[in-house]
C-alpha cells in the first residue's frame, strides 16, 4: 500500500451487495484514496471493504468498463493511469457527447426529472455553503451529469459517454482546487438546467457543450498551476493526474 493510499471503510450491513462495493470503490478512485496505478487486489479490497470477493470481483470488471480501471496483462487489474494530452482529447469528445446528452434529455423532459435535476442544484448549492470538502463536490457533479444521461434515454449514447466520463473524472480534484471553480461549474449546470426548461433542445445542447468546453480550458489551467508548484511540495499532496 502506498503512503497515499488509506484503507477503505467497511461497508455498512444492508442493500444490494454488489452496487454498494462497486459504488465504494468508485468513490475511492475519484476521491483520489486509490491514486492512478495502485494495484486492485480483489482479496485486499474484499478484507478492507468486509466482503466476498465476488462482489469485488464485479466491481473491477464494471470499473474496467466505466475506463476507471485498466486490466494490466500478468499484473491484474489496477487504477487507470491518464495523462493531461489524452485527458484533452477526452474532454473534446466529451463536449459532442454531453451536448447531444442534454439535447435528448431536453426532448425526454417530464416533471419527475426536472424535478430530480433541480434537488441535485439545490444540493451542490447547499454544499458550497457548508464549505465541504472537495468529496462532495466531485459526487453532485458526477451525480448530475449522470442524471442527464439517464434522461437521454438513449443507450448507444450511454454505452459511448460512459468510459469517456469516467477517464475524465480523474481530472475533477485539480479542477475543484481552484476556489471559484465549484461556483463556476455550479452556475453552468444551472445554465444547462433553465436552457432545458425553455423546451429548445439546440440551447440546452449549446449550454451543455460550452460547460464542457469551458472544463477543458480550467483543466489546462489547472495543470500549468500545478506544474509551477515546487516538487517537493506537490509530493505532499495528491493529485489525480498524476
């Protein structure tokens, strides 16, 4: 185990297994708790988590498919490594993608989802508030962007978008660091939202795309913040680009 890594917290009794450990792994990816090339020992992870390890078994594969993990041949499966010229090309592909998302999740729009996107707003609003750490933050966004998949309805597009997402959220933590990117990723989803709510699918798709492009841009700023930060001190803390 490496001295970033911290062991995972043993899954509460209750509910469906195998989502549960997978979900808790994800978190642990995203959170930066399993840092990119950290090896995922199913008997490891099935001792800290206090499960079988058929449930974490299903959690790598899913992990693997979602682009979050990579199967290294002779070595199993560990934690995906990306660097920021591959995470560039993700997010311009992510940007048609997402932009196409709201677009079909505008046309699908009922009460009941505009509703449930609105609740996830007034969370990430609620948690910028409370100044929580940057966890929460990485969940709401995952969370809405995910929720706007699910409102496309459209599986060919799922089954497109989600290894393109789940490469991208390595990018999350350097893109959180700044102090005025959670305000500004928060009003874009807002933007995203009320474009949705005018019933135009191409200003939803438009509104979409420009959040997506506009993470690109922070990304890049991100990283050169990052690369003028002494090495000795970037050691100390984590990163999940690295």
């Amino acid at each position: 185990m490496t001295q970033q890594q911290r062991p995972l917290d043993p899954l509460p009794p209750g509910g469906f297994i195998g989502e549960r450990t997978y979900e808790a792994v994800k978190v642990a990816i995203l959170a930066n708790r399993l840092p990119p090339g950290t090896a995922l020992s199913v008997p490891e992870l099935a001792r800290q988590l206090g499960v079988s390890r058929s449930p974490v078994r299903e959690a790598v594969q899913r992990l693997i498919y979602d682009g979050l993990a990579t199967h290294v041949p002779n070595r199993g499966a560990e934690v995906s490594r990306v660097d920021i010229d591959d995470l560039r090309e993700l997010y311009v592909v992510r940007e048609l993608l997402e932009g196409l998302a709201a677009r079909l999740a505008t046309e699908n729009l009922d009460v009941d989802g505009l509703t449930l996107l609105r609740g996830i707003l007034t969370d990430h609003e609620e948690v910028l508030a409370a100044e929580t750490d940057i966890a929460a933050h990485v969940h709401l966004d995952t969370l809405f962007h995910r929720t706007l998949r699910d409102l496309a309805g459209n599986t060919h597009l799922t089954g497109a978008l989600e290894p393109i997402v789940g490469r991208s959220h390595f990018a999350l933590h350097s893109l959180w660091r700044s102090a005025d990117a959670p305000r500004l990723a928060l009003d874009e989803h807002c933007r995203i939202v009320d474009a949705m709510v005018t019933g135009d699918p191409a200003l939803a798709e438009t509104a979409a795309r420009q959040h997506i492009a506009r993470l690109r841009i922070r990304l890049s700023q991100a990283t050169l913040r990052e690369a003028a930060i002494p090495p000795r001190r970037r050691r100390s803390g984590t990163s999940a680009l690295s």
